[in-house]
C-alpha cells in the first residue's frame, strides 16, 4: 500500500519542489498552505507522515505540533518540520513540540529521503502492532461472550503463561503454587541479548523483512527459553530478557542461563547463515549477571507486566551492549556460580554505564564444560 505524505508551506514553490521528489519516488502526496488547512485535512484523513514548515502565518509548525500531539488519534503520527532557521536553536523546539525529526532548507533530497523511510518503517510496525493489538481484543471480547463463567481464569492463565511455563501457571491458578506477581525478593541469573546490526538492518530493509527476521529469531530464542525453563521478563524488537530461579526457584540458576545462552548463540549462528544468503548481517551478543532483584507484578490495571527491577539487570544489559557478535560475557557472580561447568577466559577489567567502578568481566567459551 502507498504511504501518503502531507506537505505544508507557505511558500508554493516550496510545496511543489518536496511534493514532486516525494511523488517521483512513488509516494502519494498530499499538500496544504497553512497550519489551519493542515489540520483540516489530517482531521478529514490522516496521512502516514507530516513534512511541516515552522514558520507560516497564523498557525506556526510548532503550533500545529501540539495540537496534533494533544490529540490520542494523532499522537503517533510521524512529523518533521523543515525550516531554514539556525538549526542549533530551533531543534529543541520542535522536539518539545512533539516532533520525531528535522530538516534545514535547503533540504538535502537524500537526506529527505533516508529520513521519510526510516519514519515510515517505524510507523508501519506501530500500526501493525496496534492491528495484531485489536485483532487480539477481538477475540477476548467474543471469547468473553461465550465462555462468560469462566474468563476471568482463563485470563489469568493466559497472562501468567507470556512469563511462566504453562505448567506452572496453571498451578498457580489452580492453588497449587504462591502467586509471584506479590512482590518478593530473590536472587536472580538474569540473561539479556539482542541482535548486532539489528539497526542498520531495519534502516535498509522492508517492514515486511524486518518482520520475518523478528519472527525467525524470536521463535527459535523463545523455544529455548521454554526448554530451559527460563522466565520471559520482555521482548523489546531484537532484544530478549530472561531469568532464572523466579518464579520458580532452582537449584542452579548460573548454569541454565549459561547453557541457554550458549545453545542461542548456536541456533542464531544457524540463523545468520540464512540471513547472510538474504544480505542481513546480524549476530547475537549476550550478557549474563547474577544477583538480587525485586520480582513481581508491574503496571496498572488491565496492563500488568512481570518484571524484575535491581541493579542485576542494569549488569546484564550492559554487558550485552559490550558483547561482540557471538560472544557471551558473563559477570564475575555469574563464572563464581559455574565452578568447573563451563570453559571462560578473561575478557579484561570492564567500565561499565552506571556503575562506579570497573569489573572483572569473563567470556563464556562456546563448546567448554
């Protein structure tokens, strides 16, 4: 389906010039000569980007940013403002504003266009998450209307089953196990990964692309997570958290995050050579930490999260971002807890974003133990 763009100037050559690189490359476009046209037709059909000069008679670009940001039917909607004023100053006004980017005029037709692109994929994986999102109400509220008695369990169950092994969630629900989403303390091996070229990718790729990798890479990681028992604490595009030893404690938390890991970065090394064939150039970095962290539920209600907040998983997810494709680095609690299990060798003395001083990190050695 063709995106459609709204152009807004004052200046009609300015109008005609944007509308006619947007329509050359295959765009629909549409265009409006003021702030107050701009928001009629938005109001009459929203298009899938806004390109907005800042400064127009009456209604100025920054103006007609709040008011659309102040609107729920339009607070998703991608906008940039171009304008020929000092970028340095105005680039903070417009994102106060609610702008998502910025263009100075003259506008650069690549820089435009990298710019349009990379909008409009994240739009179109928003309006298909807010499709699957309604997609999914659906089927709850016909589910409700016919199975009315006994909806209320069944959403239970299913809520505790997106974290949980469907075993113990059913026990939970059942009676038959305390109720984790009660907020408690426990020790943790928490495992945090995403993909390595991840960004570039989406940049350069389809939706659609970009969607069959996600699928491919989280069906193969979540098969894992539930062979090892692991808790899903969330999915956030390419990147994956996972921990041990809540909301069922085990007796070795540190080695079944280490062997999952180890078996992910198997099978994504499996996946990666299909997507080389496709000309994706992704690969898996991991971290794994182990400590105390606070376990329960998260949110408000009718959108409540497990979660796990404590400095662990801060550790986990910085050693992640310092991991190198392929690689597992592992906090020194973590290599304490595996003994003689696995093979590591020393990574060196890491600093490391929010904490004060630098650890000793490890590299879990693929094949080892």
């Amino acid at each position: 389906m063709t995106a459609t763009i709204l152009v807004v100037d004052d200046v009609e050559k300015n109008v005609r010039l944007l509308a006619d690189v947007l329509a050359a490359k295959g765009y629909a476009v549409r265009t409006a000569m003021s702030g107050e046209a701009a928001l009629a037709s938005i109001d009459e059909q929203p298009p899938d980007l806004l390109l907005l000069d800042v400064m127009m008679p009456g209604l100025s670009g920054y103006d007609v940013c709040r008011r659309l940001r102040a609107d729920a039917r339009h607070e998703m909607l991608p906008i940039v403002l171009v304008t020929a004023l000092d970028p340095a100053t105005e680039r903070a006004k417009g994102l106060e504003a609610g702008a998502d980017d910025f263009l100075s005029k003259p506008v650069s037709q690549a820089e435009l266009m990298a710019r349009v692109r990379s909008l409009l994929r994240i739009k179109q994986l928003y309006d298909e998450v807010q499709r699957q999102k309604a997609e999914l109400e659906g089927w709850n509220r016909s589910l409700e209307a016919r199975v009315a008695d006994g909806v209320a369990q069944l959403e239970r169950v299913s809520r505790l089953k997106r974290f949980f092994s469907p075993a113990l969630a059913q026990a939970i629900v059942d009676g038959g196990a305390t109720d984790p989403l009660v907020s408690h303390r426990r020790e943790i091996a928490v495992v945090f990964l995403d993909l390595r070229g991840f960004t570039a990718f989406t940049e350069t790729s389809d939706p659609e692309e970009v969607m069959g990798v996600l699928r491919e890479f989280h069906a193969a990681m979540g098969e894992l997570i539930t062979e090892h028992d692991g808790t899903l604490e969330r999915f956030t595009g390419d990147g994956i958290m996972v921990f041990f030893n809540d909301p069922q404690p085990v007796p070795d938390p540190a080695q079944r995050a280490v062997r999952m890991a180890l078996q992910m970065q198997a099978r994504t090394a499996v996946l990666a050579g299909g997507w080389r064939r496709r000309g994706y150039d992704l690969a898996l970095g991991i971290g794994v930490a182990m400590g105390y962290a606070t376990l329960g539920a998260i949110g408000f209600p009718g959108r409540i999260d497990y979660g796990a907040i404590g400095n662990v998983t801060n550790l986990a997810a910085r050693l992640c971002g310092e991991a190198a494709g392929g690689e597992i680095l592992a906090s020194p609690r973590v290599v304490a807890a595996l003994g003689d299990d696995h093979a590591v060798e020393s990574a060196g003395e890491l600093t490391l974003k929010g904490l004060a001083r630098p650890i000793q990190v490890a590299r879990i050695v693929q094949g080892g133990g």
